[in-house]
C-alpha cells in the first residue's frame, strides 16, 4: 500500500472554482488525491492543514531540546519535540508527498515555512557525521540524508500572482518558492521532485484560464506517470526536478 500525504499552506479555506475566494493550490491538490484516489483506492491519504493548524515557531527551547541526545532529554524537551516528532512521523510514512503551496511575496506562506523548520532535524531526517563526504543530492560536505530510504516522490503544487517564474524565465531569480523546497527536501533525502504551477492569477482574464488548463492538464499528466512509477515499485526513469509549469 502507498501512503500520500498531502499538505495546504494556503490560508484561503476553499477551493478556487468552488467556493468564494477560494485556493486555487487547494483546487489543485484536491485533484490530485481525487484522481489517485480513483485510481488507487487502497492506498492511505494522510492530510494535514497547515492554515488551520500552523505548526509552532521555532524557539531557543526547541533549539535546545532537539540539539540534546535524545536519550539526555528532560521531559519538557520531549513535549517542546512533540509537534515535530509528529509531523516528521507523517513524512517518514509518505512514498507520495503532495504539497500546496501559493507563492507569497516571492516565497511560500510563514505556516509552510515552520512546517520546514519542524522537519528538518538532527537525527531524525538528516546526520551530521564527519566521515562522510559530499551530500548525495547537495554538495554538502559531512550531512547525511535519513529519508532516501526508499525512493519518495514530492509534487509541489502552487500558484502565483504574477507570471515567468520558471527556471529560464526573466523573473525566475525572484521565485524563492519551488528551489527553496526542493533544496530542503533533498537536503533531507526526498530526490524526486516535481512541480506544477498557475500564474497570471492577479491579472485574471484568458492568459490566466490559460493557465490554470495548462497546469490542470500537466498535473493530469504527471499523476499518470507517478501511478505508473508507485505500481511498478521503482523510481521514475531519471532522478530529476520535473518542471510542469505555463510555458513562455
């Protein structure tokens, strides 16, 4: 059985096209886990709400309790840790990560951005070892992935107000969304990354319908690939950032 977990960081509660003011990343993560689930029925979808339960901010006393030896820890450590345990718990689980995240003043929203600082952690998905050499994904030297396990796929799916964010495009050097994400996940082991995206939101009008078929479809496509590379049991034919975002 494959396990997806699926996350909104948008702090719009609805889904675009469905409810007023609705989020057009929720539209696009619901479509996702609506077509996998048809397809695969058995599998476990696991969601969490990052607007409606923002993980807690980093604090010196998490600092604290996540840089003892888990095994020195004094129990308020553990109860400072727990949130994050959990949330690491969710992710070790996950062979599909789903996320939806809008682009927010050219980075994503400040829940998503603690839901990173809670993953992200010293003997629990990364190592610090000396003996080791440059990262597998990053050219870090000494940190070592836990969660390259077993191979995981991370689909980011996002929204923008404006348009050329992509790699290659004139505004690319302003998108701290997609490299800021995939760089943290690799970093922790997660290497197939894919990533689609809607843009021309705050403009409306054709260029921006456009848009939203073109990332309907290439999600479409991209989820006929992954149930393809989940049933086979294997990872997709190159380990790659899959950019399925508007062309120029």
């Amino acid at each position: 059985m494959t396990r997806v977990l699926t996350i909104d960081a948008s702090p719009r509660p609805g889904r675009a096209g469905t409810h007023t003011h609705g989020s057009h990343t929720r539209r696009l993560t619901d479509r996702f886990v609506s077509r996998w689930r048809a397809a695969r029925p058995d599998d476990e979808i696991l969601y969490r709400d990052l607007a409606a339960a923002p993980p807690a901010l980093t604090t010196v006393e998490w600092i604290e309790a996540a840089f003892t030896p888990a095994e020195a820890r004094l129990p308020w450590m553990q109860a400072v840790l727990a949130e994050s345990d959990r949330l690491i718990d969710e992710l070790e689980q996950a062979d599909v990560l789903v996320l939806g995240v809008p682009m927010y003043n050219f980075g994503p929203p400040a829940a998503f951005k603690a839901w990173i600082d809670n993953i992200v952690r010293l003997d629990r998905t990364v190592d610090f070892d000396l003996k080791q050499g440059e990262h597998p994904y990053l050219p870090l030297a000494h940190y070592v992935p836990r969660l390259n396990d077993r191979p995981r796929h991370a689909v980011l799916l996002s929204s923008r107000g404006g348009f050329d964010f992509d790699a290659g495009q004139p505004l690319a050097y302003l998108n701290h969304l997609e490299p800021s994400v995939h760089t943290v996940l690799k970093y922790i082991g997660i290497g197939e990354m894919h990533s689609v995206a809607i843009e021309h939101q705050e403009e409306g009008g054709e260029r921006f319908a456009a848009s939203v078929d073109a990332a309907n479809r290439r999600l479409d496509a991209l989820i006929d690939e992954l149930l393809v590379v989940v049933g086979s049991g294997s990872q997709s034919r190159r380990a790659r950032t899959a950019e399925y975002a508007d062309e120029h």
